[in-house]
C-alpha cells in the first residue's frame, strides 16, 4: 500500500521560536510533512515546558512537560544546543545551511551576536525563507519593545471592543494575538516558499503580533475606518447584526445567530411569533439594530418557555443557525469532534501518553500526518545531527561531553 504524500514531506525548518506564535507556525508545517527541528536550550528548553499544572506524566509517572507545550509542539523533532557557545552556534549555522524554512522570535537584533540573524544566514543560504516574529516588527517606533500577547491585546483595541459594556476591558480566553500571527506568518511562510523554489531565492518574512492582530479587527477596524466612530464593548452583542448572541431558554443560554431577514422570519415562525415579521421595528437588519432592546426581550420572553434542547431541534429543522454554549470539556466531547477524529492519542518513547489536538483541515489528496507527541528536550539531538550534518557517533559524543548539545 502506498503511503500518503506529505504536502511539505521534503522540507527542512529550523525552528529557534518559543511560546506560541513562532511554534504555532511551525507546527503547522510539521503537520504538513515538514522536517521541523526545534532548537532548545539545554536545561530548560522552550518556556512553556515549565507553564503549568497541569502536567502531562512522562514514562515513568513523574511530572514531565506542561500541557501548555503540547499545545504547540506535536510532530516536531528536539535538538538541544547552546548557542551561546561559538561551537554551539557554528552547529547552528550548518544547519541553517540545509534547511530551507528558519523561524525565529528573538528581540529585534538578538541573534545578530550569534551570527544567526537574516543578513549572515542569507549570505551562506540565498534560497532559505527566513521568518522572525516579533511584537512590533523590524521597523518603527515599537520595534525594539518586547510584545507578548496580553500588551497586543491592549494596545491593539481587541481589549476595548470585548467585554461588558459597563465593565473594564477584557482579554479573549485564548492567546488569539499569538495565534493570528502564527497563522499569518504560515501563510507568509508559504508564499515566499514557493518564490524560493521558483527562483531559488530565499526572503526575510517580518511578522509583528501588532501588525496582525490590527488586522485581525476585521469588521472592527473596517467601522471605525468607515465611519470615524471608534468600537466599544457591547458584551455578547453583535455591532453589525441582531438577533445574534446568546438567549435564554429554561435551562441555560442558546445562541442563535441571524445573518439574513430570510433566516429571521424563519426564526419568527420556528419561535411560534409571527407577528414579529409585522412590527415595522424588526423589517430588515437596520431597524432590528435600532430596535435591539425591545427585539431581544421579546425573544428572551419565546426562548425562556423551552429547554435548549427542545430549542435546538426546532432551530436546526429551520434551519436557523443556533448551538449551546458549551464547556471545553464538552466541546472536545462533542459527537461531531470525535466523528472528525480531531483527538488523538500519541505516545512518546519514553511511554508517556498523552491526547492531542489534530491539524483540523482535512486535504483530499495530501492530509496533514497522524501528529507524533511533543519532543522530549533534547529528544532528538544526535539523530537529528546524523540525519542532517551526517556527524558521526564520535562528533556527537564529543559535543554531548563539551555541553554544546544535550541529549
């Protein structure tokens, strides 16, 4: 039986990123096929290993690396090397040679004193895609300022348009700065791939978290371009659309979400209130705007009278789009989430076990791989190095015994 082609099977990245958003790109990539090896330091490692409880249990029972890890780290391989040390960072520099992707999330000019920044690895590797993510980018005023996700969060407006109206600004429960520049600098990635393979040159690929959570803002950003009125927090209200948001039935909180007049006289009928497709304050999505108190009132007084469930059913035969608010916990218990088998269980080889989360676009012709557990430290090093650089057990050896690599 012939195995499934990987899309990125024949491509080498060298990911020195930490955290998130470098990782979440460079994950990605391994899903796809890609050779990704994660430089470490020795001792510690990526940052997030140590981001817990929880803790996933390594082989033996005893705490191994933090859940926080295996989020954005599946199917990678581990070299740890320091490259504080010239040995460490010629070793690095030979890799970089080979490789076709490096990403890489370091202060602006921090890797300059390793010579492992853009400009000297570009000179040894013209065709290699060079891809550094930062808070604020390579340019302008910010550009020297670290940026974690909660600073983009604030200074970006997201923290402005969520949350209660009467309350203070709120982050998103996820790291969503993060991951938005980790899917931007994928794609970015890609492009400038294909121009490598093209031309076989490669490119720098400047990603800054604030660039791309402004860009994020969406419909946001495009209002307050528009009309010169800035956004404000309108809790689980819609600033374009009503009825959308959340309902309540007898027991719990439904969403029903209403893009179209088509899908709210549907509503109005599956709700048993055709009186209100009448009421000249709900005709079209304008005047329900205008209107939203008085409309959600008078649908929070349908909704109240059934369960979700009894809710649900009805909704979906009407096909109006609704669902319940759920838990994560039952989110990944969903029966459509285990139909699309988007959890897996991996296993390392130390026999630590531990469930993941799936690349979660399925590709008719080349899908992402079956995800490998999240590397050990160090896991990887001397086959890595062998399959790489082709260094001899000796050369590993010596290397291991100088403090250069740890395996």
């Amino acid at each position: 039986m012939t195995a499934t082609p990987l899309a990125l099977g024949d491509i080498k990245v060298l990911d020195l990123s930490r955290v998130l958003a470098g990782p979440w790109a460079t994950q990605i990539l391994a899903d796809f096929g890609a050779d990704v090896l994660k430089i470490e330091r020795p001792g510690a490692g990526d940052d997030t290993r140590a981001w817990g409880p929880p803790f996933v249990p390594d082989g033996s029972g005893a705490q191994g690396d933090a859940a926080y890890f295996f989020a954005a780290n599946r199917s990678k391989r581990s070299l740890a090397v320091d490259f504080a040390k010239p040995e460490g960072a010629s070793l690095v520099r030979r890799l970089a040679q080979h490789a076709d992707i490096l990403v890489e999330n370091y202060k602006l000019g921090g890797l300059c004193k390793y010579g492992l920044d853009y400009v000297a690895l570009h000179a040894l590797n013209p065709r290699l895609v060079y891809c550094s993510i930062t808070g604020f980018g390579q340019t302008g005023p910010h550009s020297e300022r670290p940026g974690y996700d909660y600073i983009i969060q604030a200074m970006s407006g997201l923290m402005s348009v969520t949350g209660e109206a009467d309350g203070e600004p709120m982050k998103v429960g996820v790291a969503v700065s993060d991951l938005f520049a980790g899917l931007y600098a994928t794609c970015a990635i890609l492009a400038a791939l294909r121009h490598a393979q093209a031309t076989g040159q490669g490119q720098h690929v400047d990603v800054a978290l604030f660039d791309c959570q402004i860009a994020a803002l969406a419909n946001q950003a495009q209002n307050y371009l528009a009309s010169g009125r800035a956004p404000s927090r309108l809790g689980n209200a819609h600033p374009n659309l009503t009825p959308y948001g959340p309902y309540q039935a007898s027991d719990g909180h439904l969403i029903i979400a209403i893009g179209n007049d088509g899908q709210f006289r549907a509503l109005a009928n599956a709700l048993g209130a055709p009186d209100l497709l009448e009421d000249a304050r709900f005709l079209d999505n304008r005047t329900r705007l205008a209107n939203r108190a008085a409309l959600d009132a008078r649908l929070n007084s349908a909704t109240a009278a059934q369960t979700r469930a009894f809710w649900q059913e009805r909704l979906n035969a009407a096909g109006v789009p609704a669902g319940p608010i759920q838990s994560v916990a039952q989110a990944l218990e969903d029966g459509q989430i285990l139909a699309r088998g988007l959890v897996v269980e991996t296993q390392r080889q130390d026999g630590a076990r531990a469930r993941v989360i799936r690349h979660p676009v399925q590709l008719s012709e080349t899908p992402a791989r079956t995800p490998s557990a999240p590397p050990r430290l160090g896991e990887h090093s001397g086959e890595a190095l062998t399959d790489w650089l082709s260094l001899s057990p000796e050369h590993i050896a010596a290397l291991t015994q100088s403090g250069v690599i740890s395996i």
